[in-house]
C-alpha cells in the first residue's frame, strides 16, 4: 500500500478584534470583591470578562462552538451561568474561570436566564418554547415547562412565594406554580410580543415592554395573605380603609368560586408609563433592590425610572392630602374627600435618559449604597460604555465614565494584509485601519480611513496603501499614523490592489471598468528637505465591464483581470495584448489567486465553486463545490498547490489543487467570513468575520490525514444527528405541561453505554467466581482466581463496587437521561446491586434518586416481574430505613448550625448595642456645637 500524501493542520490560534458581541446580553459580575466595575460580556463563543475602569479584559470564560446568547451571574456573585445557541448552559466559576457545570436541555438558543434568590435554583428559558428549572446544587435538571407557542423572552422567579413569571413572542405572560408544576395563569392583555419584564415594588407589581411605547403596570395580590385571618392589622394596606378591604374580600370570595384559577394570585392592569421610545422594548430590567427601572429599544437611548418605596409613596399622599385641606379651607368648603390617590407617573418616576454613541444592544445597573447609580451598555458596534448617574443631584445627569474600543472595529473588517516579515497584521473596515503585532495580539496603530475595501503593505512595511469605496487610494506612514497622500484613483470603487512582483509598483481595478498600473516614487515637498513616498499613474487598461479582482503572475508576465460579466480574462503584462479568457462559472469571480510557480489559477465565485484552471492554455483542471454561500477570498499558500477559501457560509476551507481534495475546514466564524490573509511563509493564517472578530489559525507540527479526517467528521454529523432524534418516551406518560429537564445527547448514550458494559462486566465476573468456588470445592483446595485487569487498575474492587464506581461517575445532569435509553434487561441487575449498596449506606442520595426514576419509568414491567418482588421489598426496607437516617444526620446538622448562628448573633447584638450608645452620644454631641453655634450668631 502506497504512503497517503500528509498534511500539516491549521489550529486555531486566537480571537481578538473584538470588544463584545451584540447576540448577548452585559452583565455587571463582582469580581475581586468590587461591584459595578467588572462587566461580563458575549465574545462568539467566549465570555469576556472587562475592567471597566482600566479598559482591560480581566477573564476570559472558554467556550466550545457555539455563539453565546445570554449571561445570567449568580447571587453570590461567585458563579456566571451562560447560555449558548445550541441550547446548552454551562456555569462558570469566576474565580478560576472554569465551567463546573453543564445543563443540556433546550433543543434551541437559550434566551433567558434567571437565578432564585438563594442561587440554588436556575430556571432557563428558549427559543424552542420551553421553561426548564434546574438544581445548581445536585447539578441537575428538575422539570421542563411547556406551555408558551413562541420563544421565551424573559423568566422571573419571586422570592417569597415559590412561583415563576414567564413572557413570550406568543403575548402571554405565564403563572407557574412550582411547587404543583401547572401554569395556573395566563395574562392576555397585549397585542404583541411581550419583550421584556421587570418585578417593582417589592414584587407587588409587575411591568411588561412590548413592541409599542407602552409599559404595561400589573398590581398582584397574594391572595393567601389577604385571606389571613391571623394578620394584625398594621400589615395590612394601610391607605385603604377597613371597610373598603372587607369589600375586597367579599369580591375574592365571589372570584374565587368563579376561576378556581385565581386562588394564588390576582394580577389587574393599573395602567402604562409612556416611553419615549416609539419602537419595540429590546431590554427592561431593574437594579437588585428594584429601585430603579430602565429600558431601550432599538435606538441609543436608555430611559431610566425610579420606583418609589412604600414609605416615599406614603409621604406624598400625606403632602397632597395637606394641600387638598388648604384648598378646600380656602374655598371655606367642608372636609375634603379621603379619596386623595397618586397617578401610576408619580409612583414610577423618569429620571433622565441616557443617549449612547451607537445602538444599545443591552445593559446592566447596579445601585451603590451612597445612591449612585452605576450603567453599562453594550452596544451594536462593538463598544462597551459605562456611565455613573447621581440620583441625589436636583436634576440628575448621565457621566460617561469609560468607554472600550481600542480592542477593535466599529464595523466589519473588509480587508487583511500581513507584513513581509510576518510580524505585523493590517485590518481595515469602514471607519478605520489597524495595525495589529501578531504574536502579542495588540492594537499598535489605529488611524481614521475612508471605507476601506482592499489594502497592502508597502515593500520595507513602512506604509499601507488602502483602496476605498469612494475610489480613493490612502497612503499612511506607520511610525507617525498619519495620512501622508491621497489619490482619486477610480470613478468607483478600488476593489482590488496586487502589488508587482518586482515590488517596484501596483495594479488596481475598480468599478469604472478600469485597470490602472501605478509606481513608487520618491517626491520632494516644498516644506520638508526629506523625500517622501508616493504613487505615480503610469498606464491604464480598459475594460467593458466592471472589474473585481486583479492578480499579477509571479514572473510579471501576465495579469489575471476578473469580470463582472462571469469571465477572468488574462492579458501580457508588456503590451497588454489579450492573452486568455477563463468562462465557466455562471456568476460573478469574486476572488482569485495565481500560483507561486505561475502554472495555475484558482478562481471562486458567487455562484460557490471554486475552479482550478492551467495558466499556459487556460484548460479548467477541475471544478469543486466549496461553500454553501459566496466564495469570498482565496488565496494560495507559499510555496505549494495548497490554497484557502473563505465563505459567505462561515466557514474557512483548505484544497489541494494538485489532488483537488479538500483538506480541512476551520470552523470558529459564527457569520459570514469577509476576508482572510496568509502569512508570507504559510504558518499563519487570519480572517475576519461579520461577527466583528478576526481569527488567527496556525499551522501546527501535527500531521493531517485525509482518511482519519473523514472518519472524524463523519462521527460528529453521527453525534448530530442523535441529539436531533426523537426523544425516548416514558411509558404510559402522556404530554403535559411538564417534563423530563434532560434530553438525549451522545453523552447520555455514551453514560448509558458505560453502565451496560459494567453490568455485563459484573455478570461475567460473578459466573467466574462461581466457576472458581466449584473448581476449588473439587480439588479440595484453594486455586488462584485471575482478577480482571480493569478491577485491577481500580485497585482490586469487588465487581459490584466496580458498578457503582461507574454510576457515580455519571454526570448528574445526564442521570436520568441515561438511565432513559438503558434497556430493560439490565433493570434487574441494577436493582439487585441498589439493594446491596444502599444495605451498606454508601451514596444513599444518589441511589436513591437513580431507583425512583427506574420505578416510575419501567413500573409495569418490574411489578408484573415476580422475580423482582423479593429484591423490592428489600429495598423498601433498606431505602425507608436509609433515608431516615440520613434525614436525622441532616436533622442535627441544621440544628446545630442553627444553634451557632444564633450564638454569633448574641454576640454581634452586643456589640450592635456598644455601637448604637456611641452614635447616641456622637449625635448628642452634634446637637449640642449646633445650638452653641446658633447662639454665637444670634
């Protein structure tokens, strides 16, 4: 067998360019005990961690593939739960900046994320229309959801009560009782999408954003508490009369035998608070202590509010209630009527609103206890802005306090280049050039440019030469970073440039049907004495189409000129005489490249191939399907027949133009891909995306084989398409409102996988050792027995322990899934051992937890198996008997915890009182200097 030709692979390298990504949401974290100045933001599929005082990334949070949709910290502050496109949620330590948790559930992107107030549940919400809570603490998932008929846009836990809010596109607002798991109310009061969603006034209202400039107010009552015959009177709505609340409660009485529905809650619309805004709510939210309210829709201004508190509205009814009194002894009228009310405008106050440089795409908020508010904003443009607003100022007003840019473009990078020396990297957008160094990542020069299309670095890499949009040719001076010449070059856009291979000049082509030819001269300015660098035009070719793409042949022989007419037409470099047409492909060339030996030409087209022609008769070798969208750039590597293409797909793809196979695909992109540029010696490839991040793949030492590289991909379309099959059904279960959390993925089945082969490993072992005990009863005595080389590596464990072993080691999450698609035959095994371990009282909990799930989901096979009901009743015996333990041990841990607690408060309330006598005293000094002072004056 004949050696297979080997290839080096490229491996991505690094992400930079990019600030934050505009999918996602901002989020403030506290990190390094500091709130308000460390925001967490979507970066592809990271999770960039910024100072925002310092403009520096603090943490990067790695992910896997897919883009990340939503950010959610906890409590504590001490863990991020991120949820991805795939419908996946990892939880990430902030500490140490790794992921400790996985949650598969969602079959689409996570849209929103919540924490309950303790941090130990989270509850999730998608865009394939389910809710699903999960245990942080037992990692893993407790029940889906279902109920909404479009994606899900916000979820809301309440703290005292154990009930969950949930909005969707589908208008409703969902009631979820989670204690019966049933939606019990649904709130039908908007017209469209219910967008955002926000819990004011101690959960005692609730305020949903739509798609108009209407935020809706919706006053809740808890019914229990009204009900309550025990309440004193104090805690009771004190602006309401008592007569005016037995009414209210006669009206409940009536309700609730009416719709049995609202027995928990009773929600009625007070009225709306007008934004400004006149398009769509894009995000509603409040600080933590829900003093403060703010939202935006899809322009730059952030609308902020204030909520006023229980005791604030009090005061004012009772200054309103003065002056009601003034006027009516002013009119010399009798006593005025008590019904004196504040309008909803009063309650929820605007504050002021905050204009953005650019598109808000998200924000977060955070109160300081000495009443600043702390605001930051994501915005469209690959910006993260943070402002400080002084609520106690008379008029407040928004402070910008740092903005994050220099870390990349404002739009879309349209061009790359490298540096002769492979050191440095030029990209170019609509507003900007870069100059990046490559090993270490960071901005060196930022310089304002034209809309740039095409660009590259003057032989010496002293200078850029930068084609734009306008037609403008841009020369820039790297050590200064200043503009040192611009030339109209094309009466439309420069979409292409190739510098000469004698390095002496450069070609363009641009939209006026024209190619230019232009040359480096050294000119004298009449202020300086030095020469500088300029371009001067030397020859021109005219075209009867517009032109996009142009390349020189290595030997400068021949020009490669491709046509909006579908064709490349190639001409003598010296006479520009016609030498060539290349016509095949059905759409216009976009990109192309010429050989560094000058004996092919690789065209890619808008119509997606990729055509490999012979440059000495312009025969096509072969054409290749490549991407799924636009061929966007393609460009040869040094030194070989090996070339990359970019696409419009998101995808980066390496050939062989000898062998026309296709090699590898560099996935990373999450949008369409712009351009790319090789390094002069082939190790390092960049690209750049319409997700604003720029790539840097290198070649690594590792060897690449086709057929191995096959196989790989052929598995992972396998593990696709498991996760996108049916879902196992639980026997004699119908679909409900709720279901199992978890959903089947190749983990699971791989879980499954491992427990069948551990069983089968227990039945194989306990034959042997029965086999053992007859061999050695007939020879009188005792032979060695060959223990199994995996119970070995386990240090010499029983088989059964060896079971539990590998029980143990499934992931939480994916408990119940596995167990799901573990077939029936291995049911009773696993029983039997159940009973033995949970006997000995090792990892109770956990068995526990696995023999309920086995029971609900087999119960008819196990309780018509008779073999089984010996092994049943022992584990109803054992299990009752473990568990009450168990639950006593938990039993005396709380209480003696409980016990500390209120030993360490007898001792703070001590101190607490030594405090509060100095502050008396303090005070009481105060007071004293005041009069004396007040004195002295008078």
């Amino acid at each position: 067998m004949g050696l297979t030709r080997q290839y080096l692979r490229y491996g991505p390298a690094a992400l930079f360019g990019l600030v934050a990504s505009a999918r996602g949401n901002a989020a403030l974290v506290g990190l390094r005990g500091e709130r308000g100045r460390c925001v967490a933001v979507p970066a592809c599929e990271h999770v960039f961690v910024w100072d925002t005082r310092k403009g520096e990334k603090v943490l990067i949070l790695k992910g896997l593939k897919q883009e990340v949709s939503c950010l959610c910290p906890s409590p504590d502050g001490l863990n991020l739960a991120v949820g991805y496109e795939d419908g996946s949620i990892r939880v990430f330590n902030l500490l140490s900046g790794e992921a400790n948790i996985t949650f598969n559930g969602h079959k689409a992107a996570v849209t929103a994320l919540q924490y309950d107030h303790l941090g130990g549940r989270l509850v999730s919400g998608s865009k394939d229309t389910d809710v699903i809570v999960w245990d942080i603490i037992n990692e893993s998932g407790l029940y889906r959801l279902r109920g909404h008929k479009d994606a899900v846009t916000q979820v809301l836990f309440l703290k005292e009560k154990n009930l969950l809010v949930t909005s969707g596109k589908d208008t409703l607002v969902k009631w979820w009782d989670l204690d019966t798991q049933h939606c019990f109310k649904t709130l039908v009061g908007h017209r469209t999408e219910v967008w955002g969603m926000a819990l004011i006034s101690e959960e005692k209202r609730l305020i949903t954003g739509s798609a108009d400039s209407e935020l809706r107010v919706w006053d809740i009552t808890y019914i229990q508490e009204v009900k309550d015959p025990d309440e004193p009177e104090s805690k009771k709505s004190k602006e309401s009369s008592s007569g005016a609340e037995e009414n209210t409660e006669e009206d409940e009485t009536l309700e609730m035998d009416e719709c049995p529905e609202e027995r928990l809650v009773k929600c009625s619309k007070v009225g709306s608070v007008m934004r400004e805004g006149r398009d769509r709510v894009v995000t509603l939210a409040t600080d933590q202590t829900g003093k403060i309210l703010a939202c935006h829709g899809t322009d730059a201004v952030l609308e902020v509010f204030s909520v006023l508190s229980e005791e604030e509205i009090q005061k004012k009814l009772e200054k309103k209630m003065k002056k009601a009194k003034k006027k009516a002894k002013q009119k010399s009228e009798e006593e005025p009527e008590r019904n004196v009310e504040l309008s909803l405008q009063e309650e929820i106050q605007r504050v002021t609103n905050i204009r953005a440089s650019s598109k808000i795409k998200s924000f977060d908020l955070i109160l300081s206890p000495k009443g600043e508010l702390k605001i930051v904003l994501l915005l469209q443009n690959n910006i993260i802005e943070s402002y400080n607003l002084n609520l106690s100022a008379q008029v407040p007003q928004a402070v910008r306090v740092s903005k994050i840019t220099i870390g990349g473009h404002r739009s879309d990078v349209r061009t790359l280049a490298f540096s002769s020396d492979n050191i440095a990297v030029l990209s170019a957008a609509a507003e900007s050039v870069k100059i990046w160094n490559r090993s270490t990542l960071q901005c060196i020069r930022t310089m304002d440019c034209e809309y740039a299309l095409c660009s590259l670095f003057v032989p010496g890499d002293r200078q850029v030469i930068i084609g734009t949009k306008t037609g403008k040719l841009q020369l820039y001076d790297l050590a200064s970073g200043s503009l040192m010449e611009t030339l109209s070059a094309h009466d439309g856009a420069v979409w292409s440039i190739a510098l000469s291979p004698d390095q002496r000049g450069f070609v363009t082509g641009g939209a006026d049907k024209c190619v230019k030819f232009w040359e480096f001269e050294l000119v004298k300015d009449e202020s300086s004495i030095q020469k500088r660098l300029s371009m001067k035009h030397v020859r021109v070719l005219q075209l009867d189409e517009d032109v996009l793409c142009v390349r020189y042949s290595p030997n400068q022989k021949l020009l490669a000129v491709s046509l909006l007419d579908c064709t490349v037409k190639i001409f003598y470099v010296d006479t520009l005489k016609f030498f060539l047409s290349l016509y095949g492909h059905k759409l216009p060339v976009l990109c192309m490249d010429i050989s560094y030996d000058g004996t092919l030409i690789a065209t890619g087209s808008a119509d997606r191939n990729v055509k490999i022609w012979g440059l000495d008769f312009g025969d096509c070798h072969r054409s290749l399907f490549a991407h799924d969208d636009s061929v966007m750039y393609l460009q040869f590597v040094a030194k070989s027949h090996l070339f990359f293409t970019a696409g419009k797909d998101s995808k980066i793809k390496q050939w062989d133009a000898d062998k026309f196979e296709h090699i590898q695909t560099l996935e990373g992109h999450h949008q369409e891909v712009w351009c790319l540029a090789l390094s002069p010696n082939g190790d390092y490839v960049v690209s750049a995306s319409h997700d604003k991040s720029l790539r840097l793949w290198e070649r690594t030492r590792e060897p690449l084989v086709l057929e191995d590289e096959r196989e790989m991909q052929q598995e992972a379309e396998y593990e696709e398409s498991v996760a996108k099959e049916e879902q196992p059904v639980v026997a004699g279960e119908t679909q409900g409102e709720t279901g199992l959390a978890g959903k089947k993925t190749i983990e699971t089945i791989k879980a499954a996988e491992r427990i069948m082969e551990a069983i089968e490993l227990y039945r194989e072992e306990m034959a042997k050792l029965k086999e053992h005990k007859a061999i050695c009863k007939a020879a009188g005595k005792e032979v060695p027995f060959p223990v199994n080389p995996i119970l070995r590596a386990y240090g010499n464990i029983t088989p059964s322990a060896y079971v539990l072993e590998v029980f143990k080691k499934v992931r939480s999450s994916e408990l119940e899934e596995s167990l799901l698609v573990l077939p029936f035959s291995y049911v009773p095994d696993l029983l039997r051992l159940f009973n033995e371990y949970i006997h000995l009282g090792s990892e109770v909990e956990l068995l526990c937890r696995g023999l309920l799930f086995l029971l609900k989901i087999h119960f008819g096979q196990i309780t018509s198996n008779q073999m089984l009901v010996t092994v049943i009743e022992n584990l109803k015996k054992t299990t009752i008997s473990r568990v009450s333990e168990a639950r006593d041990v938990l039993g005396f841990n709380m209480a003696g915890l409980q016990h500390l607690k209120r030993e360490i408060e007898a001792k703070d309330e001590v101190t607490f009182f030594a405090d509060a006598t100095d502050r008396f005293e303090e005070k009481k000094r105060k007071r004293k200097k005041k009069e004396k002072m007040v004195l002295a004056v008078l």
